[in-house]
C-alpha cells in the first residue's frame, strides 16, 4: 500500500447519516476476482438510474467533484454488512480519506488495511466541512503524523485513531507486512523449534 502522512484535498460531502455497505457497493457487484474496477458501482444506486444513465439530482455526478479525493459524511458510514469491497470501490473511484461523526467498527478496520484514511470528528465539525464543501469548491489537508484536519480557510480539528491503525497507514503497511516486520524473530523460533525436533 502506498504510505500515507499528509494528504490535501477537494471535498466531496455526502449529507447522509447511516450509509451501509450495500449502497456503498450493491451486492450485485461482488463477483469481481480482483480489488480493481470497483469504482465505477461506486453508491451505483444512488448514481445511475434503472437504465444506467447518471442521476443529475446525485451530487456525486456534479462535475465540480470530479477530482475529491475525501469525503466527508454523516454518523454510522459503512454500517450493515462487512464485505471489504467497500472501501475497495471507494479506493478504486479516488478516495484517500474518509470523515464522519461515526464508523461501524468493522468498516473502520477495513479501512485502516487497504490504505484509506477514517477520521472521526464531532457532529458539529463534519457538518462544518459538509456546508463549505456543498457551497463552493473547499480543499482540506490531513496530516497524519499531526493528527490534524486544517481547512484552506480557517478550520481546524483534531481527530485520534488508534496507534496500531496509524503506523499501519504512516507506513503503507497491511496485516502481511506488518507480520513481515518481525520477521527476524520469526526464523528464530523456527530455527529453534527445528532444533527441538532434532531437525
């Protein structure tokens, strides 16, 4: 995964409380072997209709947020089922960061492993970002090794994520690599349950 300290960016806001997974990314499009292509069914229900013609009344087909690389939601976002094609599609279509008032905890792991951002802020603070973003073009920075989200105005908050989760993503890492780090203390204790053995 690519490393991630600080990371500036257009605003997408999703005025939406309880976002699940399956309008995130319809169970229908689970079928793919690979963690690509999922972008394009990205909340595909809520951005095309029956026919597959873009919505013009879903915010998301705006041209204006064609490059947001971080959206900023409602209490609960990816709620219901634990399917981690979620934050593959939300990855896929460009997503770096994710803010809400609250994640469903399995959603925020999920997160955390395939390189994306979650950052919790108060109610009062993510719909200070979902007002600026609805109203005009508004870029945010995130720094990482800071803790800190800063407006290019004069917004400002603080956010914790676990420390675990943090070096994760500080560093590009998923469960594998992270496992790979100890990897000297790994060959040891084989080497000396071989020799236990007499192997």
């Amino acid at each position: 995964m690519e490393p991630i300290r600080k990371h500036t960016g257009l605003v997408y806001p999703l005025n939406r409380s309880n976002i699940d997974t399956d309008q995130i990314i319809p169970k229908q499009f689970l079928k793919r072997i690979s963690r690509q292509g999922f972008g394009q069914f990205l909340f595909f229900n809520w951005r095309f209709d029956s026919e597959g013609t873009p919505k013009k009344e879903f915010s998301l087909n705006d041209p204006k947020y064609k490059d947001a690389s971080i959206l900023v939601a409602g209490e609960n976002f990816g709620c219901g089922s634990s399917r981690e094609h979620a934050p593959w599609a939300l990855q896929d279509f460009g997503f770096k960061v994710i803010i809400a008032s609250s994640f469903a905890d399995i959603f925020y792991n999920n997160c955390t492993k395939n390189g994306i951002v979650p950052i919790q802020l108060t109610e009062e603070e993510t719909q200070v970002l979902i007002d600026r973003s609805e109203s005009d073009s508004y870029t945010i920075s995130i720094d990482l090794e800071q803790k800190t989200v800063n407006g290019s105005d004069d917004f400002h908050a603080s956010f914790e994520i676990p420390e675990y989760q943090r070096e994760m993503l500080l560093n590009g890492w998923d469960e594998i690599a992270v496992t790979l780090t100890h990897k000297s203390k790994i060959d040891q204790f084989e080497a000396e349950l071989q020799q236990s053995r007499g192997e």
